[in-house]
C-alpha cells in the first residue's frame, strides 16, 4: 500500500474540474426559480389532463411524468435556500409575461380530440426547451462551486431525455394522417412563436446573452 | 382547460361503458341472501373467498373494478395538482404528494391490467361506475382529501387486503404479489390524507368537522350497499390492521364499521321494496 | 323439439326471452341435441351468473340473470354470453347423454375441480363450434382449482384440446393435476 502520509495532489490528474463558471450565486438563483415556476406548471396541467385525455396509455404515461416534474420543481424549491433566497417564493416566478402566455396556450387544449395538441405543447416545444435550458446551465457553471446545482441537472435532465422519448414515440403513433401532421405542426408553431418571445426557461439569455 | 372537470366528461376510450352510483343502485336484483358455498347449498356468507363456487369470475370483476377505481383516482389526484392554485389554495407540499399519487397510481393501473390478462378479462368488459371520481370533484382540497385519500384509498385498503388473502388462499402467486405491493402504497396514500387533514384544519376545527362528516358520506357510499363490511354477506371486508396502520383510529374504525351495516342494511329494505313494485307490475300485467 | 323460456316477460332485465329461444334451439342443432326438449327458467332476481341443468326426459335449464347479461351494460343481454353459458351446460348435458358420464356424480355434488374440469372441455369444444370465447378466464379459472403450476397448465392444454373423452378420464386428468399441484 503507498505511504498514507505522502502528499498527494487535492485533484487527482483525472479529475478535470475547473472552478470558473458563467452564472455567480444571484444569477443562478434567478434561473433555479424560474425553472421552479415553469416545472410546476408543468406538472398541474399534466395532472390536469389527465381526466381529459381518452387513450389509456397516454393517461397513465401524463400520471408518472407528473411526479417527476413535481419532483423537479421540489428538488429547485429546496436549492432556493441554499442560493441565499430564503423566500424562494420570491424567486419563484416566470421568466417574463411571454412566458405566463406561453403556458396559458400551451394548457388551453381540454377536449377528448385534442390529445396531440396537448403533447406536442409538452413534448416537442417546452420539455425540449427544458432540455436546452438545463443543458447550458450544466455546461456553464462553476463545476466546484455549483455542484449541488449540477448534480440536480443530471437527475433532472435524465427524466427530461426519458419523458421527452416517450412523448415524441407516443405523438409519432398518434399522429397517422397528413392532416394529423398539419395539426401538430400548427399549434407547434403557434406555440414556438411565443416561446420564441420568452426566450426560454430561463428568459432572454436562457442559452446566453442575446 | 378549465378548473373542476365534471365527472360525466371523464374521456374514455369506446372500451369503457361507464354508469353511476344512480344506475348501479337502480337495479333491484341483488346476490344478497341468494348466494352459495362449495356445496351449493345457501347461505349468507358472500365473501369473496377461492371456496365460492363462483369465485375466479367474482375475482375477474373485482379486479376490473380495482382497474377502472385506479384510473379514476390518478384522475383525481391529478385534478387536485391542477385545480387549486398553490398556496392561496392548496400547499405546495399537498400538490406535490398529490403528483407523487399520480404516479402510484397510474402504476396502479398497468399494475391492474396486466392482472386482468393474467386472469383473463378485457378492459373495459365491466361497467365503470364513476362514483369513486364524484368524490374527487369537492371544491374544498380538505375535504377531497377526505373523500379520496381517506375514504377511496381506505376503501382500496379492504378491497386489497380481501384480494391478497383471496391470492394466497387460491396459492395465486401473481395476485398475492400485485396486491401486497398496491397495498403499501395505499396504507401510505391513507396515511398521507390524514396527516394533511390535520394539518390544514389544525386551527379551523369547523373545516375539520366538515370533511369528516364528508368522509362519513362517502364511506358509506364506498359500501356500495353492503359490498364492504365486516358482515360475511358482504364480498368485501373491513381491513382493520391496515387502517390501524394507515392513521385510522379504532373510532374511526368503528364509525366506518357501523355506516358500512348501515348502508348494507338501507340496501337490503331498498331491494325488498324494488322487488315488491315489480313484483306488482308484473301481477298487474299478467291480469291485463 | 320445442325450447321453453320462462319468464317469457322479464322485470327485473331488459332480456329477450325469443332471443334465449333462438341461440338455444341454434346450439341445439351445432350439437345434434335437436330432439330432445329444453326447458330455461331465468332468475332474474339475482345478478349472480349460475347455471346449472338436469336431464330426465327433457333438459332443464336453471340460470341467473347474470349468466346471459352484458357485463358492460348491466340489466342488459349479451348474445355471447347467452351462447355460452347454454353452450357449456348443454355440452356437458350432452356428455350425460351421450354416455361415458355415467358415473359422473350430479351437478350439485360435482368438486370445484371437477365443474373446472368439465367445464374446460365444454368450453374447448365450443371454441371450435365457433362460440367467441377467451381462453385465459378458463385456464385462470381452472388454476384457481387445480394449482398454478406447469402440471395444472399441461392437464388444462390437454382438456381444452379433447374431444371425447370418457368421465373417467376427464376425472382422472383433473385428480392427477391437483395431486401434483399438491405437492
């Protein structure tokens, strides 16, 4: 066994993190509080639909990603704190009123018909820009001095990749005619047109200065 | 999508025929005093037990409604997450629970379908009575936790507890696993309903009062008339230790105990009352 | 030979007592049962499903309410499910019959293993009149009295695909799954 006493280096040569990142400790705060707001309401109008959609797969896949959502924004609720936001009410809030547009267009569908509606709104517009969003996050902030923001990244963005394949396999077994795939490209567009406003999750700047 | 979803909206496939409590209990045939053990013979015992001559059918119908009462219950847990705004009108804590519920029972439901393959029924070849939602449709979130987390869930409890004894008595490993493991989650979801009714009615003991007659209301329309009871006549049993370990007190017990003969009761004097009008009828017919 | 349907008039259900008459005396023919005389007395107070039949000169047939209903529509007929349960009671009528089941015990002191066994055979063989049938409540209700296990699987296999058969053997497969489930 090598002498217990002899000095080693703090970082061993494989461990490659480095301390810079792009967000201090306020900036970060922001965006943890608007990914809370946005998961939240992500798992209401899950929950939400569920008693509206009539497929029985999609009803039971719209249950389980409700937890994990719900899960997201408990894990964000519970950094708050530790970002110096002791309200983390106070931070809890959408990026911008393009964002609060968003989300009250993305939750509008209610009708039995208007099951891609309400997955396309979900699955191909705001979990992807989750994706985009937390994907930036991890790639630029300070790999030592946010790790328990990174860590919740990884957790989170595994359920995101996880719940955004199974959203596009069931809106691709969904969707069966051109018409069907005018629908979905439609609201899509209608939706990416304000979340386009937003800016993202996070705002203006979700994916860097603009 | 708007707040507070109407139960007769609930969005199902062509599979599903769905009924209410007003239907179910419309029907003046009944199985009570009628039923029959191994020998064939008559008795009042109506368990749901492998010894009833009519027992792998009475199990498939029990399951399927397990499976539609699952779907129903995601459906209200879910309803709860969105309804209510957090906070102002519910705490953020109680939605989460409510999301996690969503996840145990939409579990519940793949759990209950691979189930009813197993024992050879087709979703949907039952009715769906949609009472179990109706009590998921309160405005107050309290008392929808009375209503589903105590009352439904504890239903759960009984029917659960009566089909894992049903799966080890029959030596159905398959059903005794499915069954013991829905069951922990629903002792947790009980427990869950009334850690939280204490909690927000700590200070407002009126409130308090007010979902727990609700529970009592529900309760007794849970005994279905008389098809949960601690009464042998009954299919399904009260599942005291399960109760016990899901915050219940032994009054509690007792009271749920007393509506539910209660309601077996009022639907015994009902029948004889159905069957004397058209036992009537059909005098009256036969005459003309 | 007639079929006879008592209640011609239902209270209780929305049945359609000619609607019984008809898939009786259809099931008849497929079975070559055609002259011998039915009797179906319906009960419709109980929404239970039991039937039951004796042989003497005529078959009598007992059913509840529940053995004919749509259980999706409760109160309400389904021609399936009329089809077969008279199939299943008709077939094992037309075992005593035919013979081979004599020593067959009544209906009324029959084992639970025993009706799943006899009625596996009868349902197998109403499959292959063309009845609709899902193969999986019959082997689920026959594990139910005979085990699960790979033996009670084998001895249900075997049964649904006989034609045939003596009550003996019937009777034998039946005892034989249950003694090796036993152990």
């Amino acid at each position: 066994m090598a002498d217990p006493y002899k000095p080693r280096a703090p970082f061993a040569p494989w461990d490659r993190r480095t301390l810079p990142g792009i967000f201090d400790v306020e900036e970060s705060a922001r965006r943890v509080g608007n990914y809370k707001w946005a998961e939240m309401k992500l798992f209401e109008v899950l929950g939400g639909w569920v008693a509206t959609v009539p497929e029985l797969d999609v009803k039971m896949r719209l249950g389980t990603h409700c937890y994990k959502h719900a899960w997201h924004a408990e894990l964000w609720h519970k950094r708050l704190p530790e970002l110096r936001e002791m309200n983390p009410d106070r931070l809890t809030v959408p990026a911008n009123d393009a964002m609060v547009r968003f989300v009250e267009a993305m939750t509008e569908p209610e009708a039995p018909e208007l099951t891609i509606e309400k997955l396309v709104g979900v699955y191909r517009v705001f979990i992807p820009r989750f994706i985009a969003a937390y994907t930036y996050h991890l790639n630029g902030t300070s790999e030592i001095t946010d790790a328990p923001t990174i860590r919740s990244l990884k957790f989170i963005l595994h359920d995101e990749f996880e719940d955004w394949r199974d959203g596009e396999m069931i809106l691709q077994s969904l969707i069966e005619t051109p018409e069907e795939a005018a629908r979905a490209a439609s609201h899509m567009q209608k939706l990416e047109a304000i979340m386009i406003e937003a800016g993202g999750i996070a705002g203006i700047g979700t994916l860097g200065a603009q | 999508m708007r707040k507070f979803f109407p139960v007769e909206e609930l969005a199902r496939d062509e599979r599903f025929n769905k009924i209410t409590m007003r239907d179910r209990m419309g029907d003046p045939r009944t199985a009570l005093n009628v039923s029959t053990d191994a020998s064939g013979k008559r008795t009042n015992n109506f368990r749901l037990t492998p010894g009833r001559r009519d027992a792998s059918d009475g199990a498939r119908g029990l399951m399927h409604g397990i499976f539609v009462g699952e779907i129903q219950a995601l459906e209200g847990a879910g309803r709860t997450c969105w309804d209510f705004e957090t906070d102002t009108e519910a705490p953020f804590a109680l939605k989460l629970d409510m999301a996690r519920q969503c996840w145990d029972e939409a579990r519940h439901v793949e759990i209950s379908v691979k189930l009813s393959d197993w024992m050879g029924s087709e979703i949907g070849q039952y009715a769906e009575n949609t009472v179990l939602f109706e009590a998921a449709c309160s405005t107050d979130p309290v008392l929808r936790l009375a209503g589903v987390n105590r009352a439904l869930e504890g239903l759960a409890i009984d029917v659960f507890t009566t089909m894992k004894e049903f799966g080890d008595l029959a030596g159905d490993p398959y059903l005794e696993f499915c069954e013991d493991w829905m069951l922990a989650d629903e002792v947790t979801h009980v427990k869950m309903g009334s850690d939280w009714l204490r909690k927000i009615t700590e200070n407002d003991p009126d409130r308090r009062k007010k979902a727990l007659e609700f529970q009592s209301v529900v309760d007794k329309l849970f005994s279905y008339g008389g098809t949960r009871s601690d009464s042998q006549e009954s299919p399904i049993g009260l599942a005291r230790r399960f109760r016990e370990l899901a915050g219940f007190t032994d009054d509690e017990v007792a009271d749920i105990a007393e509506v539910s003969m209660q309601a077996l009761n009022e639907r015994k004097s009902a029948v004889a009352k159905m069957r004397e009008a058209a036992d009537q009828f059909a005098s009256s017919a036969a005459a003309e | 030979m007639p079929v006879t349907v008592t209640p011609q008039t239902f209270n209780y259900v929305f049945y359609d007592a000619e609607l019984i008459r008809s898939i009786a005396a259809g099931l008849l023919g497929a079975l070559g049962m055609s002259d011998h005389e039915v009797f179906i007395d319906v009960d419709e107070t109980t929404p239970l499903a039991r039937i039951n039949c004796t042989v003497d000169d005529a078959i009598h047939i007992h059913a509840d309410s529940g053995a004919f209903e749509d259980t999706r529509k409760p109160r309400q007929q389904s021609e399936t499910a009329t089809a077969t349960s008279l199939g299943r009671v008709l077939l094992r009528a037309r075992d005593r019959l035919v013979g081979g089941f004599g020593e067959a015990p009544a209906d009324d002191d029959l084992t639970l293993a025993q009706v799943a066994a006899w009625e596996t055979y009868c349902i197998g063989r109403l499959q292959r009149f063309g009845v609709p049938v899902n193969q999986q409540r019959w082997r689920y209700n026959f594990r139910n009295r005979h085990g699960f296990s790979d033996a009670s699987d084998a001895a249900f296999e075997q049964i649904w695909q006989s034609e045939g058969l003596t009550w003996g053997e019937l009777n034998a497969i039946s005892d034989t799954s249950v003694a090796s489930s036993a152990h």
